[in-house]
C-alpha cells in the first residue's frame, strides 16, 4: 500500500509512527525514503520538516545521497517554514548526525534571523543546542540576537529547555555577561 500513498500521506504516516514511539525495520524505512524520493519536489515545506523530524525521531538515519537531496529541497522552501519547522528540523539533522551542506545551513540560518522574533521556549531553546552541536561557526550578530530573544523569553522556559540553553551555550563556550546566566537561574 505505500506505493499508493501521496506526499501528505507520506508525511503524516511517517510523523504519526513516530509520534507513536513505533521503530521501523530497514526494509520498510527503505521503501518509505524511496517513496519520499519520488515525491521530493511534491511535498509541502511543513511535510519536509515533519518527515524530517520523524526520521529522526525513528531513529533512522537516511544515506548521505538521500539526506542532501531532502535537504536541498528544503532550502529551496525554507522561506515559508515557521519557527516551530526550522527549530525541528535542525534538531532533526543533529538527532540524525547530519551536518548539512554550507548553502543548506545558510539558508536556514537566514530564516532563523527572520523569523526570530516568533521563536519561544522549546523550539528557541533547541535551535542554540542545534547550533552548539553543528559545529558551524555561528555569526556574531545571530548569535547576540538568540541569546536577547532567549532573554526576552525566558518565562516561555520549562527548567528542561533552560538546561538545554545552557548546554549549548557552554559548548560554544559563551561567556556569561550582562546578567544573562543570573536571569536564566533566578
């Protein structure tokens, strides 16, 4: 029945697996990121991001061939994915051990810059670990306008999240002024 499914029902079956907590064999990972190939240029930028995450959160971990086809699709659509997309999906590609191309980062990180402003608690808080994790040298100016909407929004933080921030800021060997790690602790 895979073969009949569509892009949306790609996507939603894989993300409803996922979300179920349910592991899938090889064989039937392989038949879905074949079926996902296929459909590549018919998915919508929120699919990406869901089959994205769902990989993932499967723990299945696509060849490189596979991950740099998505990834460049998803570039290409990165101008309409929300906050909530493109903090799931860079989460998804550390989940997965992907470092994405430079172009790919770039784009994503461009988003992140404008999008900014919409980012809250969780989705803000896994965006810096991503960035902690990549391993790209992150631009000055995005990474002291994380770390005000991080500030901005540390009432939108559960204790986890705050821990996370703190993690990947200690991995980027942040050093603590302005009051920040005070207003994080308090």
């Amino acid at each position: 029945k895979l073969s009949s499914f569509r892009p949306q029902d790609l996507a939603n079956s894989l993300w409803a697996l996922a979300r179920m907590g349910h592991t899938l064999d090889e064989e039937l990972m392989m038949r879905y990121c074949e079926q996902i190939k296929h459909w590549l240029p018919s998915f919508s930028p929120q699919d990406l991001t869901k089959i994205l995450w769902a990989l993932a959160a499967i723990g299945h971990c696509p060849e490189k061939d596979f991950m740099e086809s998505f990834l460049e699709r998803v570039s290409h659509k990165v101008h309409t994915l929300r906050a909530q997309d493109l903090a799931n999906s860079l989460w998804a590609m550390v989940t997965m051990q992907h470092k994405p191309e430079a172009p790919c980062f770039v784009a994503l990180m461009d988003q992140v810059k404008q999008k900014l402003p919409s980012f809250r608690g969780k989705n803000l808080a896994n965006t810096v670990w991503a960035l902690a994790e990549l391993g790209f040298a992150v631009e000055e100016d995005l990474m002291m306008a994380l770390l005000e909407q991080v500030r901005e929004e540390l009432t939108s933080f559960s204790a986890e999240s705050l821990a996370t921030i703190l993690v990947a800021l200690a991995n980027l060997r942040y050093n603590f002024e302005g009051g920040l790690l005070k207003a994080l602790l308090e």
